[in-house]
C-alpha cells in the first residue's frame, strides 16, 4: 500500500511533539517522534551531488534515479513500521527543503507550528536553569562565553536550534514556500484546538477525526531526551493547557523588546503583539 506522508516541520518549542500526539489519536494516522528519515534523504542528496559514479552518467537519467529512490525508499521506511495509510513524519528540515520534496511527492503537505519567539527562549532558559548539574554545551566561563542570559539568547539565537529554525522560516517565506505551509500558532493550538486540528483536516483534505479528545492526549511518540541535551523536553504535560506566558518575569523587559524587535517580520507575519 501506498503511504500518504506529511511532513510536521515546527520550530523548537512550540508545541510539535504536542501536535503529533494528538493527530496519533486518529487511528489511520501513524506519527513519528523526531525523525531521522530526512537525515537519510538529505544525506544522499550529498552523495548524489558529489559521488564521482553519478557524475560519470547520464544527468537526467541519475536525476530521475535519485527522485525515484527518495521516493519509493520513504514508502519502504514506512512501510515497516506500520500498516498504518497515513504518516506524519516530524522533522524541522523539511519546511526549508520544499522545493526537494516537491520533486518526488506530489503536493507535499507541511505542516509548521510557531509560537511566540520570547516564549521559546524563555523556555530554552528555563531548561538551562533547571539543570545546573548537566552540561550545558552554552558556557565557557574562561573565555565569557554563554555566561549572561543575554550571551545564553544571542548563542540560541545565532545557531542551533532556535536561530537556524527562524532563519528557515524567513527563507521560506521569501521565496513563497509559505504559501503552500499550514501554519498553526502554538497560543491558538492551546486556546482553541478543535478549530485548529480541523484546520490541519481541511489542510490535507481529510475528514475530521470525531475522536480527538483534547483532554485526555495520551503520549504516543517516544524519545530519549538525553540524547537531546538539557533542552530535549518532548515528554506531554498532563494536563492539555496553556500556562500564562512568563517570558518577562524570565527574560526581564528589556531582553523581550530587544527579541521582539529583532524579529519584527516574524511578529507582523503572524500577528504576535
């Protein structure tokens, strides 16, 4: 059987692992934890692109090889790990690698879940804060490095994985990928789920699942977040709701205005205050 697969490419902490988990209550759907299927795709793209033997051969012949294995090697992925007709596959590569996808998939589906972007640092700081025994990755005392929260939101915002994700999501927009993107605000995911997961339904152009229920979202995926670092965190809270937002008493005023200018076009394109 042929796999619809979909792509769930959200930025770090805004409430994908949450996403997946409930769309894992429709029982035709199989969701993944993080997944490493693009790592394996983009990977070969590399040996493609660089491996003398393709090169040695007709163009357009690898080119449709190439295509031709991303395809059907997806379908072969899936294909062992459940029976299931329907996939959501979670990865932050595959929004900025449209294009890619949309040479061996036909109208590739990609969901992408934001959120408010003082909120994610406040909860990359909150997780860094909560583990004073772990290593950081982030300090380098000798050198002053990562040793204020401001250098801590500077180095996340400068790389990986918050930088890098913001980075995708400008590009995307840029070049219009956004237009073809389901886009899905963590705050409205939180305040009004029905409304958005029927959303997500129209999106795919499925009927909507009669039994979601948003109050009790048992954890599907599963992950070992040590693996992750300290700011792993993909294990559901109990309760599905929103907690009040409490970037400023984390942040403090003026690292939250100089976040929020910073990213201005991602706050007026999608509507943050």
């Amino acid at each position: 059987m042929r796999k619809e697969i979909l792509f769930n490419s959200s930025l770090p902490r805004s409430g994908s692992t949450l996403l997946q988990n409930v769309i894992g209550q429709n029982p035709e759907i199989f969701v993944t934890p993080t997944s490493g299927l693009s790592d394996l795709i983009l990977s070969s793209k590399n040996t493609y692109n660089h491996s003398q033997s393709f090169k040695a051969q007709d163009a357009q012949q690898m080119q449709s090889a190439f295509l031709g294995f991303c395809r059907a090697g997806m379908q072969g992925y899936f294909n062992l790990l459940t029976n299931k007709p329907i996939i959501l596959d979670k990865s932050r590569d595959w929004g900025i690698n449209y294009g890619l996808l949309e040479m061996f998939e036909s109208s590739p589906k990609v969901i992408c879940m934001v959120r408010d972007a003082r909120a994610i640092f406040a909860s990359m700081e909150k997780n860094f804060r909560k583990n004073p025994h772990r290593e950081n990755h982030i300090q380098n005392p000798q050198e002053l490095v990562g040793t204020t929260l401001n250098k801590r939101i500077d180095i996340w915002a400068s790389g990986i994985p918050v930088g890098i994700a913001m980075d995708r999501i400008k590009d995307m927009i840029q070049q219009g990928i956004d237009k073809k993107v389901l886009f899905i605000r963590y705050e409205d995911l939180m305040s009004n789920p029905e409304q958005e997961i029927k959303r997500f339904y129209d999106y795919i152009g499925k009927p909507y699942y009669e039994g979601h229920d948003f109050e009790n979202v048992t954890q599907i995926t599963q992950e070992n977040d040590m693996v992750h670092g300290i700011y792993g965190d993909h294990v559901l809270r109990e309760k599905f709701e929103k907690k009040p937002d409490d970037f400023m008493e984390v942040l403090g005023y003026e690292l939250s205005m100089n976040i929020r200018n910073h990213y201005k076009w991602f706050y007026d394109y999608f509507g943050y205050v």
